[in-house]
C-alpha cells in the first residue's frame, strides 16, 4: 500500500527473516559477549543447534539481573570503538539500566520510529512537537532521530516548561504532538487554562511511556482538540520509543515482527500462554549489535491479538501492555495492580482521570488509601456519599477495603515525565 518505512511482509517472508535475525543473533551473542556465551554453554547450546524458529524455546533467558550483572555495558557484544552512544532507562523500578549503542543500532532505531509517524498519518509537512526527556533517557532522542528520518518538521522543546511549551505550540503550529500520557494531560489542561484551545493547531498526539486510562486519553483528547492519538510503546533495552503503534483501528499496537520476535509467556512457567490471554512480553532481537537481546524477560504484560487488523498492515499486534508484574502490591496478603485500581475509578464519570495509592502500615496492619479527584468543574457537595461509593466498588472488586479521599480537581501532582501512582510508605 506504499509505506515508505512499513514493511508489507508475507507470514512466510517474516519468518524467513526471524530465522535468519535469529541465527545471527545468536552466533554473534555466543562468539562476542561472554556473558551469553557461559548461558550457551552451561544449557550444552552451540549456535548451530539453532535451525528453525522453534529452537527459540531452547535458548536461556535474559534478565533484569544480567543487566544489573553487567552494568555499566552489560550484554555487550561488540568493541567498545563500535559504540556510539549510551542510553538509560528512566528508572521507575530499582536501578537504571544502561545500554549500548552501535551506527547501525541507532540507523534501525530511528527506522522504527519512522514508521511510527507513518502510522500515525503523518506526513514532511506535520511539524512534530517532542515533549519529552532528551539526554540520557531514550525517549527525546528517539522521537528526534526518527522524525527527521522521516522528514517532517522537528520541533524538540523537551520536558515541562510550560510557558515555551505553549507559546511553540500556538506560533509554530504544532500538528503533533509527542510526549508520555501524562505530560499530554498536563499539556492539556495548560492549554484549557490559558484559553488557548482556538489557536493550538494540534492532529494529533504520540503518547506513551506509561499505562493510561481510557478517561486520561479522553480528557486530553478532548482539551487539545485532537483527531486521533497513539499510543507508543518502547524501552530502552529495546532501542526505547517505537517498538510498535497503535494504527488508527485502534485495535492493539503494531509491533516490528521483523526486527524483534515477541513470545508471550506465562510468568510463572515461562510457556506461552494459551492464544489471546495475558501473559509477560519477553523479547528476541533480531540485528541489534551492541547489547542483543535474548529472551529478554521485560516484564511487561500484554496479550496477542489475534487476525487481521481493519487497517490493512501485515504485522502482528499486541494489546496495549496492561501493567507490568512488579507491579503488584501486596496488601493484607492480597495482590493488587494500580491498573485494577484505574479500572474501578474509571466507571465513576464524577472523577478525573487522576489517582494515587498509599500504602501504609500502622501497628503491623498494612492501609491502602486510594486519592483522587472530582472532576473538573463538579461541586464538593456529594464528596462523601462519592468515597463511599468508589470505596464499595473498589473492595467489591480488588478484595480489599480502601480509604477512598476525594480531592479538588487539580489537586494530585500532576508530571510532564511518568506519573507515580503508588506511594509505598511502609518500609
Ligand atoms: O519509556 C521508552 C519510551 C519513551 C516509550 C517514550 C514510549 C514513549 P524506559 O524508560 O526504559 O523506556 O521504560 C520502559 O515503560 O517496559 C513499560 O513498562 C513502560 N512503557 C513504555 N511505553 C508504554 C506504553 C521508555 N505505551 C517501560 N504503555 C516499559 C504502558 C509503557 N507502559
């Protein structure tokens, strides 16, 4: 259909070119990072074993623990005169991970973000809004390199500051705008203070970095006046942003079969999950060079989708990733995700978007308390009888009783890099 950066690949062509990723993979793993070499030894593997796309289930796993192992270059596999670059994780959980970076390693990354702006309709005429950390974190760098391999306009503001923020938004014309979710929704209501909503010029947004919830997605929609969004996924072991979009069908992210294979697996038993239910992303890439990747244990959650998508593209898709299973809290011996949390809060239209758990522990009791906030426009009349309604909901669906705060609109933080929604108080 004439993507100039999309594949349109045949199931047999894809797999042709995984086998052949696949098999390099490994001997350069095996003949260059020491590391991978003592896992292929120790499991009595030599690259030749690997002959077809089922030998992948014999290969070891990668973990966060061999980055740790590794760090400051773990994993790496090329001389360091062949690295151009390092990179780290925002580090939301433990310890940033850094990772290297060959030529070529950044030449395919910014394919792959090329064909995010693809996907998203962009076209050299959009000028692109990158509001996001640049530096050491992927994410500006990566939203940068792709958009001017593609051809459009870069506009590379950077994180938080609102006042420029708005002010190239309005002069410059932004057409789309690139940030994690929660910088859009701050951006948005920025934008609703100001009044500037009649002169933001705004198609469309890229947002990604975190989970969101539908009302999130809604409300900044709605506030910068866009058409569409997309969300993003990425990570730095992975390169960082653009390992797959959402298409316009909105029906699950794209993803680059071509140059990462993804196996779905069951955390606890690391086989795949039956087709269509949850399980953990774990990752194989397919020419990276500096830090490659074998069966990296992401421990992101997702599901495939299943069949055809509505838009047309050939490349396989997952849902958005739902959660990843460190984040799980425990309390009172109950396990609970944030995103169940969100879930609950979404069916209550009296509340933003916003919310933030702490955890506490009084007397060796553990206490969750859940804020949040009215939204925006509604009275504090009803406040009481709302907690008590959202406090019922909540312990009726997680198990778990929770004291529900109603807040002012605009009370909770709000950030231009990823929201932390869970303070853990009781250490
Ligand atoms: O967050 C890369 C990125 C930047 C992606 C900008 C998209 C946009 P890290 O800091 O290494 O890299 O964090 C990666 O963030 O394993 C997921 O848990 C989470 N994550 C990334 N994108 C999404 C998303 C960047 N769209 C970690 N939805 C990943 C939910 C996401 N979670």
């Amino acid at each position: 259909m004439g993507h100039r950066f999309l594949p349109d690949l045949s199931a047999d062509e894809l797999a042709e070119r995984q086998l052949a990723g696949l098999k390099w993979t490994v001997g350069h793993a095996f003949a260059n990072c020491p590391a991978y070499e003592r896992k292929f030894r120790e499991m009595g593997l030599r690259p030749g074993d690997v002959k077809s796309l089922d030998d992948l289930a014999r290969l070891p796993f990668t973990s966060v623990e061999d980055l740790r192992e590794g760090y400051p270059l773990p994993l790496l596999s090329v001389p360091e005169e062949d690295v151009v670059r390092i990179h780290g994780s925002s580090g939301t959980t433990g310890k940033r991970k850094i990772l290297a970076y060959t030529q070529k390693d950044i030449d395919t990354w910014k394919g792959m973000m090329a064909r995010c702006y693809e996907l998203a309709g962009c076209t050299r005429l959009d000028r692109v809004q990158i509001c996001v950390g640049y530096g050491l974190w992927t994410a500006g760098a990566g939203f940068q390199l792709g958009c001017e391999h593609f051809g459009a306009m870069t506009l590379p503001v950077g994180p938080g500051m609102l006042d420029i923020q708005v002010q190239i938004l309005a002069d410059l014309g932004a057409t789309t705008l690139c940030s994690t979710a929660s910088m859009a929704l701050l951006m948005a209501e920025e934008v609703e203070k100001r009044g500037l909503r009649g002169k933001v010029r705004l198609q469309r947004g890229i947002f990604g970095a975190e989970p969101h919830t539908p009302k999130m997605r809604e409300r900044f929609e709605e506030l910068l006046g866009l058409k569409d969004s997309f969300d993003i996924v990425g990570m730095t072991e992975l390169y960082g942003p653009g390992t797959g979009l959402e298409c316009a069908a909105h029906d699950g992210v794209h993803y680059w079969a071509d140059l990462y294979i993804l196996e779905i697996l069951d955390p606890e038993t690391l086989r795949p999950v039956a087709p269509g239910e949850i399980g953990e992303m774990v990752v194989t890439s397919l020419c990276k060079e500096a830090a490659p990747l074998i069966r990296y244990r992401t421990r992101d959650l997702t599901r495939l989708v299943e069949g055809d998508c509505a838009c047309g593209l050939r490349l396989p898709r997952h849902d958005k990733i739902l959660g990843r299973s460190d984040d799980m809290i425990i309390v009172r011996g109950v396990n609970v995700y944030p995103g169940q949390v969100a879930e609950v809060l979404g069916r209550f239209p009296e509340l933003s978007s916003e919310y933030q758990i702490v955890l506490t522990r009084v007397e060796g009791k553990d206490y969750m308390a859940v804020n949040v906030e009215r939204a925006e426009g509604r009275a504090s009349g009803g406040d009481e009888a709302l907690a008590k309604a959202v406090g019922q909901a909540m312990q009726k669906s997680l198990l778990v009783s929770a004291a529900v705060k109603v807040m002012d609109h605009g009370e909770l933080p709000r950030t231009f890099a990823k929201s932390r929604r869970v303070l853990d108080e009781r250490q």
